[in-house]
C-alpha cells in the first residue's frame, strides 16, 4: 500500500509518499480503505518532532494521521458482532497511531471498537473531518465534570476543538463564555454560548468582568495557558490538551492534561458523537480537499492558521500520477513570487530534477509556464503521456488545463517581466520553448 509519511522531522517538505507492507487485522481489529484522511495539529507536532519521544525505538518512516474516513474490507477475528461492523460498510474512526502507523495511509487497521457507521450522507472528506476533535471535546468536559450551571470559559472557541467543546457543553447544562476572533461572534452566539469575549490582551479581565468571581473551569483548545490564569476563580480547573510539565502553582488553580488517546476504544462515545454530527449538532466543516499526494501543501495551510473547519487529505486517487497535478499550488505560485514545485515521485522514481515552473495573473486566467527540458518528465509523469521530450502545449480541457497561443501571449510576456523583473530566469520565462508551453490554469479546474 501507499502512505504519506517522514523519514525524517522537518517541514511540510518531509512529507512523501512511501510503499509499506499492506496490514492485516488482528484479533479484534478491522482494516479500513482508507477513502479520506483529516489533517491536525497533532499531525504537525509528529511532522515536526515534537511527539519524537513516543516514537523512540520505531524504525521510520512514520506516518501521521488520527481521522479516518472509509470502507471496511477485512475484519479480524473476535470482533464482537454486537458492533453491528460488515465489510463494505461506510465508517468513521480514530487512530491512535503511536507505535504504529496513522492514518495518513490507503490502508488501516484499528480496533474495532475505534469505529462507527459514518454519518449517513457525508461525504467521506465530511465523515473525516470531525471525530478526533469532537472526541478531544468530549474529553476534556468528561474530565472536568462539572455540575449544570457551572461557569466554563473555552479559548479558541471558533476552532475545532474550541466549537465542539461549546456545543457539548452547552448541551451538558453549562454556561459557556467563548474567547475568539471578533468575525466569529455571530456564530458562537448562534450555538448559544452566554458570553463572547474578543481574544486580546485583556481577554481574561474582561471575562472576570462577565462572570462575577471568574469561570469555574477553562478548556484551553487555543493552548494560551497562564495568560488566562486571571479568568479563573480560585481553585478553579484548567484542561490543557498539550502536555504541561511546568504549570505555575497558582491561586490554587488545578492544571490537568487530557489525552485523546484515552479516549479512541470508548465506542459508545464515538457512536453518541457520530450521531450528533449526523443529526446537524455537530458540524461537518471542510475547510479544502487535497490529494493525498500534496499532503505538503495540507500541512502548509495548517500551519498557516485561520481555518474554520479541517483540511482533508483524498486517497481515493493517491495511485493515479494524473492526480497529482498541484492546481492550488500553482494558483499559490501565482499570487506570490514563488516559482519552485518539487519534482514528482512515484515508486521510488524522481521524474525530472526540481521543477521550475512559473506562474502569472493576466485578467481572470493563470498562466503558466515552464522550460521544456530535463524537467520533461515531471509533465509526462503528471499527465500519464509517453516519456520523451514533449511540450507543455499538448495538455488539454480532459486534465483542466487549456493550450494557450494568439495575441495573449505578448500580455503574458509583459506579466512576466513585470513580476520576475530581474530574475536571471526571465529570458527562459519568455523563450520560444516557454512560451510554446504556455497553459491556462484557472477558470478550469482540475477533474481530480
């Protein structure tokens, strides 16, 4: 089977496709088709090193990955049918993928009872989208405990964890005081949270200010710490869901990390949750669908930050070369004065040395261009079209793309030089050879 996994800890650049051993369930396990895989931050502290002491002793590569999203194709022995699992069956689950691999992977086997029927009618990007976050809510509010009408105070509350945890508490009979970004007020008020209070500086003053005394409880889901110490009565609770060795002793202040991997067997918490993100209560946000081959680029909006809603990775065509055409990085290189995509890899095979590729805006179009050469075999690789020297122009409307000649391509020439003015590249860029390989990528979008 294919993964996207590490041999190394690094950037978003470390991420590659690798060939692993297909897996076999065990006693109690079912494997899963893979279809779609979410992308979280706790993929990017794996990525990063970050998880690197739970690791020890594992050979790499290491793959990433706790939502899953697919089909059922082989079920282990002693799984109780009480579970209601068939193969073939549409399912949602969580990984727990220390000391084995993730769920970045065409391929996973994990316990039975880390799985459900998916949502009815969610796409599997949906179905992958919810699960370990909802999960890490549940968590958290389920270690707290508190009795109904207790005063919580959720950071990042427009996020994943941070929405789900307001719901859920919500729903639990608390009153919920929300910090987020001012843009997100009309939708936290609309779960019903009791009080919105702007992330800034004085976030937890003005938290004291709404709640005489200060809350009762914090879920941290934006992992501000002590800074919102001062919202907290004393003796107050605090959930961090990132390890906390040295947490100040203050005011009498309980500081407890929660774990969601305490939490991946609890079946009939999957089953509640699962149910609630089909009834509506729970959403299903998708920020963008990525093929898995460009797990990089998932990892790069991540980081990036701002998203409402999960970015997802599609394995359905991970095997397919026509599929890893980078559209949304060629509209990023398009937008920024970037010009570098890394060349593509296939079992073991580089087609090409690093791809030079540049990209302009001309009216509504991007376009773009590459030198003809070495790099060849990127394209042919790409557009599953025989090896030898082609030209970009023999791309077609069947791979999104449209061949470009006429009068606009004296607009593009100007584009280039106004952008990669000064570029030692700028000659190539408005070459004969280039210009012969000159597509458009936008309106038309790519059918994988």
């Amino acid at each position: 089977m294919k993964a996207i996994g590490l041999n190394q800890y690094g950037g978003p650049g470390v991420l590659e496709i690798v060939d692993l051993e297909d897996p076999h369930p065990g006693a109690g396990e079912v494997r899963v088709a893979v279809k779609a895989a979410g992308v979280n931050p706790v993929d990017q502290m794996v990525r990063e090193g970050s998880l690197a002491t739970f690791y020890e002793g594992i050979q790499p590569p290491f793959v990433p990955g706790m939502d899953i999203a697919g089909m059922i194709d082989e079920i282990g022995d002693e799984v109780d049918p009480g579970l209601g699992l068939r193969k073939g069956m549409a399912v949602t689950g969580v990984v727990s993928n220390f000391g084995g691999y993730g769920g970045y992977s065409q391929l996973v086997c994990l316990p039975a009872v880390s799985v459900a029927a998916a949502p009815v009618g969610a796409s599997f990007p949906e179905a992958a989208s919810f699960l370990m976050n909802a999960l890490t809510a549940r968590n958290a509010l389920d270690e707290l405990a508190l009795p109904k009408g207790s005063e919580l105070l959720v950071t990042g509350a427009a996020g994943a964890v941070g929405t789900y945890a307001c719901i859920l508490a919500i729903r639990d009979g608390l009153n919920v005081a929300a910090i987020a970004a001012p843009a997100d007020e009309a939708m936290l008020r609309s779960l019903g949270v009791a009080h919105f209070i702007p992330r800034g500086e004085d976030a937890a003053e003005q938290v004291r200010r709404a709640v005489a005394g200060g809350v009762d409880a914090v879920v941290d889901a934006a992992g501000i710490r002590e800074e919102i110490f001062p919202a907290l009565r004393d003796g107050g609770r605090f959930i961090t869901l990132r390890f906390w060795d040295d947490a100040p002793d203050i005011r009498g202040i309980a500081v407890k990390f929660v774990n969601v991997r305490d939490r991946v067997t609890d079946h009939d918490a999957i089953v509640n949750l699962v149910r609630l993100a089909a009834e509506g209560t729970l959403p299903m946000r998708v920020a963008a669908v990525i093929p898995a081959r460009d797990a990089a680029s998932a990892h790069e909006q991540l980081e990036k930050g701002g998203l409402r809603g999960r970015v997802v990775l599609d394995f359905t065509e991970i095997d397919d070369p026509a599929a890893t055409w980078p559209v949304d990085e060629l509209r990023r290189i398009a937008d920024n004065d970037d010009f570098h995509i890394s060349p593509l890899r296939e079992n073991g095979t580089t087609y090409g040395t690093p791809t030079w590729i540049w990209s302009v805006r001309v009216d509504d179009g991007i376009y773009v261009r590459a030198y003809n050469g070495r790099s060849s075999r990127w394209y042919q690789a790409a557009m599953k079209q025989k090896r030898g020297r082609i030209s970009t122009a023999g791309m077609t409307k069947d791979v999104g793309f449209e061949p470009v000649d006429g009068p606009i391509q004296e607009r593009i020439d100007d584009a280039y030089r106004t952008k990669y003015a000064g570029s030692p590249y700028l000659g190539s860029m408005i070459g004969e050879r280039a210009r012969a390989a000159t597509v458009r990528v936008s309106p038309y979008e790519s059918k994988v």
